[in-house]
C-alpha cells in the first residue's frame, strides 16, 4: 500500500511542461514530526471555514477595530456593527475600492476615495486642509498622521491632526517611481513605491521629521495602495522591479524574499496594471496558523506560514467562489473582534463559522490533485485507491475522483459519499482502476454538504514487470 501526497499535486500545461496544482477551498495543515500529530499522515485537508451571513449591507469596504469598537465602511457609509445591528457613523466618499484605516491617539484616521477622514469620541468629521492633497494611503506613528499623494511623503501637526504644513513634505527619492502606499511597522515608516521601497525613521528636527535609512532600501516595489500587510513579524507585499513580472514577497533588511510559486507568478503576470493595482494582501492569525491571503481579481491564494516551517516547503492553497470553483472569492477584509472573525461581500457582513460549510449561504465547491504515482517507468496496475475523510458532522458530501495518465486528458469521474450525522466509520474506496505504462496523477473535487476533512490517501498499486 503506497501512500499519496494530498497537500499539492501536478498537472501538464499546454505547453510541454509540469505545473503544481494546489487543493481548492481546502486548508493544508502540517502535522508535526515529534509524536504530537495525528499519526496518520504529516498533514491532511480540511474545508476552508465556512461564513455565516449576519447582516445585508452595501459593498463591503474594510474594517477595522477602534478602541473595542468594530468599525466598517460599506458603501459610503462608516458604520459600527455589532452582532444586531449596523449603526451609520457617517458617509464618506465612495469610489468602489478598499479604504485604509489607520488609529492613532483619541482618532482613527479613513482614507477613501482620495480623502482622509477621522473618527474620534467626539464625532466624525474630514480633513479639509488643502495643503493635504489626495490622499493615497493613510498611516500612524510617533503622533502623527501619514499620507501619501503619490509624488510626497505628508505629516499631520503633532498638536493638530487636522493641519498639515507644507513645508514638512518628505519625498522618497532613492528612484524616481511614484509611491503607492505608506506603511508603520514597529516604530519605522516605509515607503512603499512601484519599483522600490525606503524606510524611514523619526530624527526629530523643525521640518519633515523622519530621516530615510538608506542602508534598508528594498529594490522591489509595491503594486497598490492595498497589495501589503504586516505578517510574521515583518511584511508580506506584490510587487517586482523594473522589467520584471510581480511576485509575493516577505520583506527584509534591504531585501525582498520571494515566496510565491510559479502558477501565482504566471497569474500575476496576466493582470493589467489597472488590476494589479486592487490587488489586496491581508494576513489571518487564527488558532495558530498563519495565512497570508492574496486576493486577485480572478481569485485568491493563500499562504500558509505555519505549515510551510512544518514541512520546510511553500505551502499554498486557493479560494474560490462559484459551484465550480471557477469565480473570484466573494469575501474580504477579515477582522477579529473579541475572538470572532468578522469579513465582507459584495452585499452582505457575516462572521467565519467553521461548523458550516457554506460561504454566504453559497455552497463550497473544493478540488485537490495528487502528485504523479511512478513505478520507474515500468507501469503499475492500481487496484484501488482509499482517501481516508474525517467525516460524519453533516449531511453527505458527495467526492469524485478522476486520474490522468498524460497530465491533460482525464478519466470518467466515479462519485462516493461521505458518512452522514454520525457515521464516522464510512470508507471511500475506488476500485479497479487499470493500469498505467509511465506515470498517473488523480484529482478529487465535489461540493461540501457539511464540514469535512481528508487525512490520507493510500493507493494499492501492482508494479508491473514492464
């Protein structure tokens, strides 16, 4: 009995050519190697978490957690939520994209649609200062309120965050590309621009009061006001150098990582600059495991941290949207609020409920593929294959299971069922298979009725003598 890899799988492209296809919908978790994990196998699948719609809302835009306060922008609209009710704080104005939130003392600073907003106790009020510009991008540190118009670096007055001086504009001038965003992370200002990024750090002084640190510049850049996050310590961003296609990228100490495989790079690489620029990048520290989300136009990718230490290996899975996987994933903007992840639609809030298995009352269609079963090229007959499902919490989830032997052209599917409410000992067997001369991989996909996971395949395979 030879056991098969879930986590990631293979594929041919048009061209001649191997691509690695990663599980749909599904989270990979690692297991350790100490004793402590399931004994099964050194990771498994489970279904991505299921959403619970709480409220119908305009379009969601982010949201952000002020004070205790769980605060939203839908809409035009800024709106406190809380599990009853949505209460309009105030409208701002509405573009369509993502706003940026930024807290500083006694105010949380809004920067939407080229304007810079606050939220304090005592209201909520705009920035009116013309000496502000457009507003790009919106961070804090140090006391003051940071903006960007993309040619400037802007300050707030220490004792006034409602006025801005003229004469402490700062500049990122290590090269020439316009600045998309700005970002504080643990007490340094960075810069992001398209093709590089500066940091800065706060030398005092009468005029802009942050002093670039030139030895920490990062020869790659940013795509779009929203394609960073803080993650792990550090920052996660898309983004690339002059003539060069856009990856993912933890940054460093005057360096960049990459960390996106190939199939996300070719994905990127097919996007205009008009979608690169709302791609959005957004971190989820949940029970231990670290994900970074990237959100693309044609769907989202999921890094996932935790594991990729595990098993010294990327570790990647996909989100989509539709009953067959084929549509962008419909939510975004997750903020966890006293121990709940809340997130948004196009026209709905709702809250990460990992005992359904519904995103938005719409179901989950998931897919994953094995990696290519090789008998030294002498073939093999393959009796029967066994996934092993953690199962029995719901309805019956229907799998189908297909296998290609040339990486582009696949078998009729078979379908099994899961277990239902309380079967926890149903076996999901395929048999009588055929055989292979060189090589075959196998994809599993269906549509989840009910919370589930799968923990291994095995496979029964008769080596042929050749």
């Amino acid at each position: 009995m030879a056991q098969l890899a879930i986590l990631s799988g293979i594929y041919a492209k048009e061209t001649p050519d191997f691509a690695r296809s990663v599980p749909v919908n599904l989270i990979p978790v690692a297991q350790p190697g100490d004793g402590n994990g399931t004994g099964i196998s050194k990771g498994y699948l489970r279904l991505a978490h299921g959403i619970r719609q709480v409220h119908e809302s305009p379009a969601d835009r982010g949201g952000a957690i002020y004070g205790t306060r769980h605060i939203r922008v839908v809409g035009e609209q800024v709106v406190e939520v809380t599990d009853t009710s949505l209460s309009v704080l105030g409208k701002i104005a509405d573009d369509g994209k993502p706003v940026t939130f930024a807290e500083g003392f006694g105010r949380l600073g809004i920067a939407s649609a080229g304007r810079l907003y606050y939220l304090s106790n005592a209201g909520f009020d705009q920035v009116t200062d013309p000496d502000l510009g457009t507003v790009l991008s919106v961070t804090w540190s140090d006391g003051y309120f940071i903006t960007t118009d993309g040619s400037y670096i802007v300050v707030t007055e220490l004792s006034d965050p409602s006025s801005v001086d003229p004469l402490k504009y700062g500049s990122s001038e290590a090269d020439p590309d316009p600045i998309v965003a700005v970002m504080a992370l643990r007490g340094e200002v960075y810069a992001l621009n398209r093709y590089s990024i500066e940091k800065f750090i706060n030398g005092g002084g009468t005029g802009f009061p942050f002093q670039r640190s030139r030895g920490s510049q990062i020869p790659k850049g940013c795509v779009g006001p929203h394609a960073f996050t803080p993650f792990v310590e550090t920052f996660a961003f898309c983004g690339s150098s002059r003539n060069e296609t856009p990856s993912i990228h933890l940054g460093g100490a005057g360096q960049a990582i990459k960390i996106s495989p190939q199939e996300l790079d070719a994905e990127l690489a097919k996007l205009t600059d008009e979608q690169l620029a709302v791609v959005e990048l957004e971190a989820m520290q949940d029970s231990g495991l670290n994900q970074l989300m990237v959100h693309l136009p044609t769907g989202s990718w999921i890094y996932h941290w935790s594991a990729s230490q595990l098993l010294d290996v990327p570790v990647w899975s996909k989100l989509q949207g539709g009953a067959a996987a084929d549509q962008s994933y419909p939510v975004r903007h997750f903020t966890l609020v006293s121990g709940v992840w809340w997130c948004g639609s196009s026209g709905a809030l709702g809250v990460v409920d990992d005992h359904i298995a519904t995103v938005m009352g719409q179901p989950a269609a998931f897919r994953f593929d094995t990696p290519c079963a090789y008998n030294e090229g002498a073939g093999a007959i393959v009796n029967s294959l066994e996934l092993i499902p953690l199962d029995g919490r719901g309805d019956v989830t229907g799998v189908s299971m297909a296998y290609t032997d040339d990486g582009r052209t696949y078998s009729n599917e078979r379908y099994l069922a899961s277990g239902t409410v309380g079967d926890r000992d149903s076996r999901m067997q395929w048999r009588r298979l055929g055989k292979f001369r060189r090589w075959r991989s196998f994809r599993f996909r269906g549509i989840a009725s009910a919370p589930i996971a799968f923990a291994r395949l095995d496979a029964n395979l008769e080596p042929l003598n050749g």
